[in-house]
C-alpha cells in the first residue's frame, strides 16, 4: 500500500481504544446470540448557503492585518494566523465575520485561502478578495463522516445485552486539519449511548488516504456512535424476532440508574429515555403503522418504519459575556460564540430582557470581530446557550450587582437594602424605586460619582462546565417506496427531544428540522466520490451532488405530514433513518 505520509505504517494515524476488554470476551462466549454488522457511514460535505470567501487588508502605518471571513471561530483563525503563519502578536490581526450562512463545523477552522490573502495584501499593499464558486467550494472544503465499522452485540436469551465490541476506522483524508480527532474520539464515548450494557469494547483508527480532510461535521462523532448502536439494535431485533421499539426499551438505563457511568467513561447526569420513546411512539401513531402499511402494500408500494434513540454531549471550553449600557441606557451584549444560524440575536436578547427586564429593542448584540470583542471560542458542538448562556446569566448577575451600588448612591440607600425585580432597583420595605434604565444612564454622569463605583453599568461574565450536559431523544420515521421508479417518500417523521430549557421554540425546532434533512440527505442522496483507480474527484457540482430541497422535506410538528419526495440515485437504500 503507497504511502500517504512517511512514518504512518498502513497509514494509520493513530489507534484509540476505550472500554473494559477483559470484561467484554467472557460476556460474547457466554451470549445466546450475536448480531454482527459491517458499517459504512459514507462522506459528506457541509453545502453551506454561503460558501466559504475572503477579504484581507493591510494598514502599514499601524501595522495591522484585517480579514473579513465565512468562519465559525473569529479568535481561533486570528491565533492561528498569527502564531503560525505571519507570526506577529494577535493584536495585529483584526478577523471579522459578518452574516455567516452556515457552517456545521467545516467552517471552524483555518483554510489556505485565509491565509494566502492576507499575506498577499501586504505584499501588494491592497485589499486581496477570494470568493470561491460553488465547485471550488466542492473541490476545497474539509469534508465530513467516512467511517467504516465492523460491530458486534451480544445479547442473552431474553434480549438483554452483554456486551458491545466494534473497531472502526475513520478517513481522515491526506492530512489532519483542524479540530479531527474530535469525530474519533466522540464516537468512541458516546459507543454505548442510552443503553445498560455491562461490557463495552470500541476501537477505531484515523487512517490517512490520498482524498480532502475530513473535520467534524454536525454532530463530530455523536451521530457515528448512535448509527453503529441502532443498527446493531435493529438487526438484533429481526433476527431474534423481537420487535425493535421493546428491545429498545428494555435496554434503556432507567431513570432510576442515573447519575451513569457509562463503561467509556462518560457519566450522565439525567434521562427519562423510556418516557420519551413513549411519548414519540404515541405521536407517531406506532400502533397504526400496520394499517399504513396496508395501505401502502395495496397501492403497490413499499412501507418501511424505523425508530432511533440518541443520546448527544455538549457543552465544551470556557466562555466569556461581557453587558455594556450606553448613556442613552441600550445595552448591548458583546459575545464570545458566533452565531452563523442559530439566532443568537434574538435567543440572547429574550434572556437578557427576561433578567433585566429591559425592552428587547434596546438589546443588541455585538459578535465575530477580535477588535470588539476581547475573546471568544465561538460557536460549535453545540455549546452556545449552554456555556455562552450561563457566562451571559453571569454577566447579568454582575450588572445587577453593580446596579444595586448606583442605586444605593443615587438613592441615598445603603447597597445591602437594595433588591431588583422586573427591572427596577427599589428599597427595601419602600415604595422608592428606580428603573434600571434610569440608574444606567445616570452611571455615565460626569461629576458625582464614587471612583470606587466606577464609570457605565457594565458586567462580565464566565462559564467553564465541568461535566457535559446530555440531551437525548427518539425519531421515528416512515417511509414509502415505489419499487417501479425507486422514489423515496418520507411520509412520517415523529421527534421527541429531551434538550433542557428551551429559550425560542421556533428556533430550537428550527436546529432539529435541520439536523433531521442533513440526516436524510445522507441516509439518501448525498455522497462524496472519488475514482479509486485515478483519485479523480466525482462529485464537483451540485449536478453531481445531491442535496436535499426545501420543498421536498417532511413537515415536522404538524398533524398532517407532508409527503415529502427524495429520490435514491445510489444503488442500494439504506435501511435506517438518520439522526
């Protein structure tokens, strides 16, 4: 086999192992039954609304380099760039983001391109721009999955599962970029997901292969992990004839189990998975697929069902808030995540209005520039509300605190008798009260302020999470069939999605619509090919890559679903619903 890099023998990487082995042999030799499957979850790439594009400049009386750019990460580009490339202090490196349309992780980490421009605005001392078109695009994003698997369940007499052993090996392309260990490792902790099983051993490989990189891609891992244990279940299911929703459900960690720690090391925290399923096995009508099936059998189609569950972590780094009033009294919210989707401008300025009680037209928001904000980790593996949230609470907490001083001043209280409640400062046991509105224009007054109150009501807050936060979930999907044109309908799809405290409902429906028709597309239509005779790239247009279109997608939350219509262009369907 040619060698991709020097050194890497069978150019693999590395090999990562987690688990207890020694617990898991004796488990599979006493097993009534095996089920074993081998696994391909193919590559993709991420298709952003808005491809990746940027603009350099360089300033020679300052000395500084500013790059507008389509990323996820403005202070991680900014300290790559300056450490490793142009090596200069990051405060010479201004990065900007503006309305990034996506990302799904390809957009988390540093490009040639980025690079490239902003060392050649200052060798041609004007502003350098690359815009890609949709196939350079193709041809120059790190791409995502690419993970083969060769997986085993053990599972007694009465269905109950012994142990779990798999060893899988990942495509890391012709290089490791970014963030790409993340997918392996994730994939490995996340093995056993939701279920009790006594005896779990998982290893995988990140292989090098004369193709693009892969980095992580929604969900880096977590998806990988919930593909191999719900195959492996549904398999067990047909072949010890047991129907593939109750194996599930006696298999589940109970409630009662929790906290859990699971045989890789993760340790959850909370669940109520039998609940959920419950819940979304009513929603989903699972008592009347044999009649839909009917239906479908006589009209000449093919009806299949499929029933994940899934668990997910999130919630990773540190993070800082900072909440600035001005002296007209608007406060605007300067954040270290970087919203490219999700909403941030409006999911932060609730929550802000709901602890200040200030109007949420007041409320802005300022992100994604290294000169406004002082540091950031931005926006990936879904820890924006989690971590940026709780670091924004803390913000919060410091404004009123400092609040609670002015007031005192300016009421002539005492700072220790001053409550806040609905947006007002008031003394205790008094009808005396000012808005903090009011106390946060007068904290900018330029005679008869205490220096140790300081100038401006402002807060910073921070948030490092010592465990992950696991949210969970079940989907059920239907689909129909034409065996005549291959035409793939999903008629049904059914979510139920433990995620903790939602703070905009249309947008936390928004990110799992979205997850559900990246899945679908996947499990359907898209596929990233290379010749493996030539390496010559296939899929270089979206004439060769299929996407899913909005039109054609099922409704999610409504009574009625909407047929939704993909067609299959690979050979064989894959029998199993994505995540």
């Amino acid at each position: 086999m040619p060698l991709v890099q020097d050194g890497a023998a069978g150019n693999i990487s590395f090999t990562m192992h987690m688990g207890n082995k020694a617990a898991v042999e004796p488990a599979f030799a006493r097993a009534h039954h095996i089920t074993k499957l081998s696994l391909y979850n193919n590559r993709v790439t991420a298709v952003t609304m808005e491809p990746r594009g940027c603009i350099a400049d360089y300033d020679p009386g300052t000395r500084r380099y500013t790059l507008y750019s389509s990323t996820q990460n403005v202070h991680g580009v900014r300290q790559i760039l300056a450490h490793q490339i142009l090596h200069v202090p990051e405060s010479r490196i201004r990065v900007v983001a503006r309305d990034v349309g996506g990302g799904f992780g390809m957009k988390g980490n540093v490009y040639p391109e980025e690079a490239i421009v902003i060392w050649a605005a200052r060798r041609v001392g004007r502003p350098v721009k690359w815009i890609p078109s949709r196939s350079d695009a193709m041809l120059g994003d790190a791409q995502g999955r690419d993970q083969n698997v060769n997986a085993e369940l053990a599972l007694d007499a009465d269905g109950r599962f012994l142990a779990l052993r798999w060893t899988g090996s990942h495509n890391v392309g012709a290089y490791i970029e970014g963030a790409r260990a993340i997918p392996i490792l994730f994939s490995l902790k996340l093995a056993s997901t939701v279920y009790d099983i006594p005896a779990v051993a998982v290893t995988s490989s990140l292989v090098f292969t004369n193709t693009a990189p892969t980095v992580p891609y929604r969900g880096a891992g977590r998806p990988e992990a919930v593909y191999i244990m719900e195959r492996l279940v549904d398999q067990a299911a047909r072949e010890m004839r047991i129907d593939p929703a109750e194996l599930r459900k006696k298999n589940l960690i109970r409630p009662d189990d929790f906290p859990y720690e699971t045989r890789t090391g993760w340790t959850y925290d909370t669940g109520n998975y039998a609940s959920a399923m419950a819940k979304c096995q009513a929603l989903a009508d699972w008592d009347g697929y044999g009649s839909r099936h009917a239906d479908s059998k006589a009209a000449g189609k093919y009806r299949g069902r499929s029933i994940t569950y899934y668990v997910d972590n999130t919630g990773v780094f540190n993070e800082r808030m900072e909440l600035r009033f001005d002296p007209s009294g608007e406060v605007t919210i300067v954040a270290g995540t970087l919203s490219h989707g999700q909403g941030h401008e409006t999911s932060y300025a609730q929550m802000v209005a709901d602890w200040l009680g200030v109007p949420e037209d007041k409320i802005h928001l300022a992100q994604a520039d290294t000169d406004e904000v002082a540091i950031g980790r931005g926006t990936y593996a879904s820890r924006s509300m989690m971590i940026g949230g709780s670091a924004l609470r803390a913000a919060a907490d410091e404004v009123i605190e400092r609040g609670k001083r002015f007031a005192a001043h300016f009421m002539e209280a005492d700072a220790a008798d001053i409550a806040f409640a609905d947006g007002a400062f008031t003394i205790a046991g008094t009808d005396r009260s000012m808005p903090i509105l009011q106390v946060a224009q007068m904290s900018f007054i330029r005679v008869g302020l205490p220096s140790e109150l300081g100038v401006g009501l402002q807060g910073v807050g921070a948030f490092s999470s010592d465990v992950p936060s696991f949210p969970n979930g079940c989907h059920i999907c239907e689909v129909e069939i034409d065996p005549g044109t291959g035409e793939v309908i999903l008629d049904r799809y059914t979510v139920v999605d433990d995620v903790g405290t939602v703070i905009n409902p249309l947008l936390a429906r928004g990110q799992i619509q979205g997850g559900v028709i990246q899945g679908a597309g996947q499990a359907l239509i898209e596929d990233i090919v290379y010749d493996r005779d030539s390496g010559q790239f296939l899929t270089g247009t979206l004439m060769d890559y299929g996407i899913p279109r909005a039109d054609r997608q099922p409704s999610l939350g409504r009574r009625q679903p909407l047929r939704a219509r993909l067609h299959q262009h690979r050979p064989s369907l894959r029998d199993s619903a994505a995540r």
